[in-house]
DNA sequence: ACGGTGCTTGACAACGTTGTCGAGTATCGC
DNA sequence: GCGATACTCGACAACGTTGTCAAGCACCGT
C-alpha cells in the first residue's frame, strides 16, 4: 500500500493522493476499466488487470469512498451516538459495535453527548449530513416523532433507552432491579437503600421502581429518604456517607449505576462507616477485585453492542419492518456484597473479611 | 431540524433526503444562490435569504458533508485509531478529543487495532478512503517511513508510542519508571518486582528499562525471574501468585500497566498472599477505592488527548512544520501503596489496614 | 442620455467515482 | 467468406455540492 519513494525528511512535497485518473494515465486505460478492476467486476483481460493492479501499487491508490458513495448513492458509515465513552458500559458497548463493523468493511463515526439534549441535537445533525448506513443511538432528548423521521433517512436502532415506535435494544431496569431488591429482601433486608448517582435518567428511575414494587410486593413501606441522588455522581459520595452513618441506616444499598457504586465505595473506604450489603447495577473492574466482590447486576454490554448491530443491519433495506425491541437478559452475579444478611452478622463480617491489602 | 408532517407508524414512505436542487425548487431560486445561503456568504437579499431559509426549514435539508468535501478538496473528519476503546486510558484519550472535535464541528472517525498490526493496517486503509483532514494513531506495527508517506496526505500525530519524523504524543515512560523505582528505593526495597502484561508493548519495554536503570543507578542487582510477563493481562494472574508466594517474593511490585495492576490486585485478593508495596503505571477507577489506595504514575490521559488534537489542528496547512515530540508530564498519585517499607513493616499493614468492607 | 459602478443572481464546470451504453475486435458456425 | 455472437473496453453522464464568471438590473455622476 505504502508506496516506498525516500521519504525526505523536510520539506516533503505534499504529494496529493493519486486519482482514478492518475491510474488510468499510468496503466494506459480509461477510467472505467480501473474501477472494474477496483471493484472486482468480470470483463477485464488479465493482463490489462495485470497493469492497472500494478499502477494501483505503485501510485498507492485508494479510491475515494466520498465520491463513489455519491454516485452510488449508498455509504459504508455507521454512526454511534452514545452519553460517554469514558463510561464502561458504552465503552464496551462501542468496542464491540466497532468490531462487527470492521469485519462488514464499515466505518464507525462516533459522537457522545454527555447527556446533553442540546449536544445530542448537534451531534445528530452533523451526523445526518454523513448519509448514514444507520444510526446506533442512546437517546437523550430527542423524541419518537423526530427519531421516525430518521428512520425514513437511514435505519435506527436505539441503546441503554428506548423510544416508541424505534428499534431498540435495552436491559429490563424494572425486572433486575425487582430481583435484585428481591435477593436482600429473602435475606432479611427491610431497610434497603438506593443510590441513584446522576438524575434524571429515565433508566435509573425504571431501577427505582424496580426496587419500589419489590418492597410494595413484600409488603416493606418504602422510605424515600434511602434515596440518594444528585447532580454528579462524584458529588454522591458525601450523602452516601452522611446515609450510612445515621442511626437507622439502610442495612442493604442497590446502586443504580456503576458510577454510583464506585462513589459508594468511596464513602464507605473513606469514613468508618459499616459496609452495608450491596447490590450494583452493571458491572465493573472493580466489582470483582475487592473484598468481598460486588455483587452486580450484570448487563452485558458487549452483547447489547452486538445484538444492536445485527438488527441494524437487518434493518438495512427492510423498510417496512416493524419495530422490534430486544430486552437483553440480565443476570445478578454473586460475589458477596449482596448475599449478606443485615445487622449483627454484619459486625462479625467486618471483623472477619480482610480487605485488599491483606 | 426535524419536520413535523405526522409520522405514519408503518409502510413509510422512505422519504428521501432533499437536496440542494430541490430547496431551490421550493424557493424559486438557483442551487447557487441555496449555496450561499447554507455557507452564510454575503450578498443575498434579506428576502431571498428568507425564503431560502423556510425552504431549507420545510424540507430539513441538511448539505451532503460527502459532496461538499469532494468539491472543496477538504474533509471535516478526523481519524483516531487505537488499541482498544475498553482500555481506560484510551478511552479518556478519545473522549477529549472528540469533544474538542465537536467544538471544531469536526466528525470523528472511529477504529481499534487491538494492538494487531494487521488490523492496524486494515483500519489505516480504509481511513485513507475517507480523505481525513488528519490521523491521531496509536502506532502499531507501521514503520516511520510508512507513516512520514501517510503525512504527504494528511498531519499525522502518534500518540502514546513515537515513530522518528512523526509528531508524537507520549508520556516519559523511562523517566516515570526511574522515579518511581526509586520511590520504591528509597523506602529501602530491594527485591522489586514488575508485572509486564501483555508482552511486546514498547512503551513497557521502555517502563522496564526505567525499572533497571534505576535499580542500576542504586547498585542493586536485577532479578529476571521477577520480571512476570503474559501474552494476556487476565492470564497474569497466577504467575503473579506464584511469584508473590515465593519465600524470596519481592517486597515491592511495579506494574507496567494499570490492566497489570489489576490482575495484579486480583491475585493478592485470591489468595492469601502478603500485599507487597505497589505503584502502577496507569492509573485506574479502582486506584483510588482500596485499601490502601494504589499509587500510580498518572499519565493524563485526556491532556494527551488534547495535545494530540491540538497539535493535529497546527499542523494542517502547515506541511514544513519540523516534527514535535510533546512528552507530556507525568506525576506520581501517592495513595499508600506505594509508599510502604518492605517486609517486617508489611505484616504490621496488614493486621492493620482494613480493606473495603470494614 | 449615457457609460460606469455595485449589487444580486444564475448557468456551468468541476470534484472523483460508477452506471449505461455503444464501439471495436476476435471468435465461431455455416 | 460472412453475419452473428461474445467479449473487452471507453466515452459520457450523473451523484450533490461549490467556485468562476458573466448576466441583469438599479443607481450614480456628468
């Protein structure tokens, strides 16, 4: 590909890309019969193959994927639109979009919009005048009506949150949650806290009610000052600590996301406050490192990932499918944080369990 | 941006996205004049631009980028190509510099190597299709040469690993290795081990010879055998158990890598093996919770990110420019692993220092 | 009244590629 | 030997946009 002309170290003439044209000149033929070899089309002589292929080495050709997506009036890009590549679960959740997309020869143009509806608006836009293959989005402000509208553009499959009417692939908030609040509460639990982190995500508030209707089911009145929320999740901390150490504090805590767990932890490294049971929503490196593990509701993120791209590219020509919204499986993996029972055999826990550094 | 004509749930019509020709049809006016109004040029009347504008605002016509770009001879998109987006420092590389891409209203074109030299090279084809207006690459088996040819086409800035003659990004991986191996020193180690990780990373080729010479500078001679490296991180894991159960186990351990670092804590949390004085290279979410913290030479990852944007922007246009080699400062985040005497001192940690759950 | 000036606007070519179609040539059957 | 057939190859238009240039028009000073 390389083409292997000395490269001088200063002063490089900005070589310009060769073109088709440049192509043709070289190896003596017209335009058309590069890109038929290009393109691997029948009806060209081996040896007038044979000599494109070799001014295609030698000028270091690559076709202009703009120009011959304009004429052919497709394009090999995908767009991801996600809240944060700095957050475990859309890192995953990209890596593996990213992956399947190689392997289909796509390209991947990625925006995030810090769960912003101005910056998703932006985002969305800028992305639009790609001419998207499709759209894999998790969707901040943004309402089904518009995203319909999309979906007459390109084909749109929605992560993490869902609109009606639009594909999507999400985890049941409400039924892991209801397990999870179940799994303290068949431990004895009654107070059960609830970390919610970040507000007004509409995935945090379905967990919530998860726990809520667990409660209600079991017959436990709910007591809304277990809850703890706040603007950012590193200002959480605080609260949480504030939480752990009242009299009456919850013996059993469910963090509604990863974030918020790792500011839990925080709390209760920072301050001597006992450790409560725990339950995490989504996992994380750390989960499995402590002691004793953190318990997580695991939703694997790299198959959500997967199971959005492949519905993508189903939906790739097939207009008039109807909407389908996968909900992929969760399941609670047991590390010890939350198969803990509350109170008094908590202090022999404490005693007991050895953290990291022992 | 999106029209409101009520969205029909099923059989849409797949409307197609209009084009300039067609706001000029609804308008009355030319695609030039169209042209204008998009691209805010001067010298249209106040109500021929109006016109235009409510076209545009019925229609939704967003500008094909692909066809402006093939006519301008430019493009708005630049390329990043990494290891892998799971990896937490290249995660928060890409993050910053797609938030300052977004500012710049440049698209960001997404793909990993997995550290596989033919994917890289895969990847780096097929972005060379897209015309980039730059490159922020992580280099992996592509040689100078190669490169100083791909900077005729576009400014390319390497980051994390250099290649000679290319702009580059990195952190002074000898330098922060020396220091901290004589944190280590100085609090009286002299058996000190290193977790590589993944094996054939120069950069922690780099970290190890840091290691050495700092060991070199104090006299002390170095023991290969606790040197533990693995073709996967995760696979560390029981070496590292191995070594630290070994009577003449190391009394402190330097891991290259923050994945190291973590395989590393998992090996010490398994079983019940002393914790030796730790500082990782890299730091991590889970630095900061245990118990004791981790030390970590903090690399920056998103000041990284931003200088390789920045320097990326300087450079388009400014083809003469000699190569600059920004080796961004690296700080050591004292936590208390690091900062630890060696062997007798350690049981008394140990009995001491509670881990997370107390 | 007339040429000049300044302003708005549009016709047309071009960016680099591929689809359409027809020209040219060799091969075959009779 | 001749028309038919099959195959290779190229000229040209088109994708959607912007740059160039000139046309059209109103207005000015003399």
């Amino acid at each position: 590909m390389m083409h292997d002309e000395p490269a001088r170290t200063e002063g490089v003439a900005p070589r310009i890309r060769a073109r088709i044209t440049d192509v043709a000149a070289r190896a003596g033929v017209s335009i058309k019969t590069v890109s038929r070899v290009v393109n691997d089309e029948s009806g060209v002589l081996p040896g007038t193959r044979d000599r494109v292929i070799e001014a295609i080495r030698e000028l270091d050709f690559i076709p202009d994927v703009r120009a011959r997506a304009l004429k052919r009036g497709g394009t090999d890009t995908v767009g991801v639109i996600i809240d944060s590549i700095s957050d475990g679960f859309f890192s995953a959740v990209v890596s593996s979009i990213e992956k399947l997309a190689l392997a289909d020869g796509l390209s991947v143009l990625f925006a995030s919009t810090g769960y912003e509806e101005s910056r998703e608006r932006a985002q969305l836009e800028r992305l639009m005048g790609h001419r998207l293959r499709g759209l894999i989005l998790a969707p901040v402000g943004i309402t089904s009506d518009e995203l319909r509208d999309l979906q007459g553009q390109f084909p749109t499959v929605c992560i993490d949150r869902s609109r009606e009417g639009i594909d999507s692939v999400v985890v049941d908030d409400f039924g892991a949650s209801l397990e999870a609040t179940r799994t303290f509460i068949a431990q004895g639990h009654r107070r059960i806290g609830f970390v919610r982190g970040t507000i007004g995500y509409p995935t945090v508030a379905a967990r919530l009610q998860g726990m809520k209707s667990a409660l209600a089911g079991a017959g436990i009145d709910f007591d809304e000052s277990l809850v703890i929320s706040h603007e950012h999740d590193s200002a959480v901390v605080a609260p949480v600590t504030t939480l752990l150490r009242r009299p009456d504090a919850p013996t059993a805590v469910f963090c509604a996301t990863s974030l918020a767990s790792m500011a839990t932890l925080r709390a209760v490294h920072n301050d001597d406050v006992a450790m409560p049971a725990l339950i995490s929503f989504g996992d994380f490196d750390l989960a499995s490192i402590v002691n004793p593990g953190i318990s997580c509701v695991d939703q694997d993120p790299s198959y959500i990932g997967e199971a959005a791209y492949r519905r993508l590219i189903a939906l790739v020509g097939a207009t008039d499918a109807e909407p389908q919204h996968t909900v992929v499986p969760t399941r609670i993996v047991q590390r010890g944080s939350g198969e803990t029972p509350p109170r008094s055999d908590l202090r022999a826990l404490r005693a007991d369990a050895p953290g990291v550094a022992s």
